[in-house]
C-alpha cells in the first residue's frame, strides 16, 4: 500500500491489516483520507465503504479510486448517519486509522502544526477552530483538556496563562499558544511539549475521544459473525480507550478492582487477536518519527457473538 492516509506509513501495521482483511469481502475504511487503505481493499476484491469527515480528502480519495465497488461518505464516522449506513452496509471488516493525517499536518493552512505562523484551526471538517475554543472555554475546561488529552501535570498554570493572554488578545495563530506554553511552562519548552499539547487541543476540537467511545460498540455490533475491527491509535488515551472496550468484549470484568459487586454486566462478543498491539518495527520507528506511538489492535468476533 502506498501513499496512506495514515497519519504514518508504518509498513509492519499495513501488513498486519492486509493479512487480517484477507477474505473480505465488504470493507469498511472509517478513516478514508487520500484513500491508500482503500486501494488495497479493493485491489484483493472487496467491496468498499470509505467515510472521511474532511471533504477535501473524500475529493482526493474519489479521484484516485474512481467509482466502482466503492461508496464515498463525507461525515464523521460516529455521526448517527454514519452509523446507520455502516450498519446497513453489514461489513465484515472495519478499519479505523485515528489522528491526524500527514496531508492534514503539513497543509498549514489547516492549523495543525505549531510552526510558526500558522492559524489556530484544526478543524477536520466543519465546527469550532481551535482559536474558538481557546477563546471560549473556560479555565477548568482548558485545564482538563490539557490535563486528560496533553498528559500535562502544569494544566492548571498553563490554562491559567491561557486565559490571562487571551484577556489582552485572541489568541490566533500558532506563535500565540507556543507563546502562551513557553510563559506557562518556561523557556526550556521545546517541539515534544508543542506537539503534545497542540494535539491535546485538536482532539478537543474534533471531540476525537467521544467519537472513538461512541463509535466502537456500534461498529462492533455492526460486523457479520467472525468479522474483524482493526484499530490504529497515535494517543495514549486513544489506545486506552480501545484496550478497554476489547477486553470489555472479552466478557472481562472491567469494574474498578476495589469494588466489591460486579456491575459492568460483561457480554463475550469475540476475543482480541493478537492479544498485545502490534507495534511499528524497531527502524521505520527510529527513521520515521511520526510513527513511533503507532499501536494497532484487532478485535475478533465469535461465530456466536
């Protein structure tokens, strides 16, 4: 598979998802961007559903791999619309690709990098920019966003700075949040801290997490029996969130260890196979930076699920 939407060509995750697609025969790529997943669905015989929230990506997409054996969704994929359609396209494979995509992060009009002098936006599709959150919500709110989706233990100082620098000026491009970081976090801040947090900002501003919890149940009660849902993470909460529900799905308790009754009523839909995510091989994850937090995990249905 060539030029991947992915927000990393990981040549070890495509293989895994090649061999774990083999037979499809209805595919859908929740997660279309330029389309290279798709490709290679469609070059093994199956039929397509691409679903991409971006337009300019479904545009991309559809100029590359034309019209036959694939339908084209422009949505996000856990927008109820979105759902239905998957549901009734009865797929026997899924793959979501998470994060932002290489196109997505070197465009910079679209707002997604901390080089200078790009605008606040991050916006995969239509919605509230990244400069309207910051201008909107509250402290405690910026605190946890930073907090919850930035690993940042200094949320609280650097929300604080937030809002006293937004009190002079909006806060619009991106020198005002690198600027904003380094008086909050101090002069040593450097690209690792700008990316972390400028990535918890955009998965605020596409409410990724949410839609990632709303999406998989749905998509898993959507495959026919002994279908397959392959995941791509780039987040630890991402990753988190998947671990969680596949084992979930394993009919593992997944109660808080302390407590005393179960009450998470656990029911067995399949099993995760491979049981530990398969990760990026040790050179594409020392050459290729974009690719080191790469973790894909495959769910499994049973016949009886």
């Amino acid at each position: 598979m060539s030029e991947i939407h992915a927000p990393f060509h990981v040549p070890v995750l495509l293989r895994e998802i090649t061999t774990a697609a083999a037979g499809a025969r209805r595919v859908v790529d929740a997660t279309l961007g330029d389309g290279g997943h798709a490709a290679a669905f469609l070059a093994a015989g199956a039929e397509v559903l691409g679903i991409d929230r971006d337009p300019s990506a479904i545009a991309r997409a559809r100029a590359r791999l034309g019209e036959d054996r694939i339908r084209y969704l422009e949505s996000p994929y856990a927008a109820p619309a979105a759902l239905e359609v998957v549901a009734r396209f009865a797929p026997d494979f899924i793959l979501l690709d998470l994060g932002v995509s290489s196109r997505q992060l070197d465009d910079e009009a679209r707002g997604f990098t901390f080089r200078p002098g790009a605008p606040l936006d991050m916006r995969m599709g239509a919605g509230v920019s990244a400069a309207d959150l910051l201008a909107a919500a509250d402290e405690a709110e910026l605190a946890r966003i930073f907090a919850e989706y930035g690993d940042e233990r200094r949320s609280r100082r650097l929300a604080r700075e937030v809002v006293r620098r937004r009190g002079r000026e909006p806060l619009r491009t991106s020198d005002d949040l690198v600027n904003a970081i380094r008086g909050a976090l101090g002069p040593s801040t450097g690209p690792g801290d700008f990316a972390r947090l400028f990535q918890a900002v955009r998965i605020a501003v596409n409410d990724e997490l949410g839609g990632l919890a709303v999406a998989l149940p749905a998509f898993r009660d959507a495959l026919t029996s002994r279908g397959i849902l392959a995941v791509i993470s780039y987040h630890s909460g991402e990753d988190r969130l998947v671990k969680h529900l596949y084992r979930q799905w394993e009919g593992a308790c997944v109660c808080p260890p302390r407590q005393p009754v179960c009450t998470c009523s656990p029911v067995r839909y399949g099993k995760a196979d491979p049981r530990k995510p398969v990760l990026p091989g040790g050179d594409e994850a020392r050459d290729n930076v974009r690719a080191r937090s790469a973790k894909l995990r495959i769910f499994r249905r049973d016949d009886h699920s």
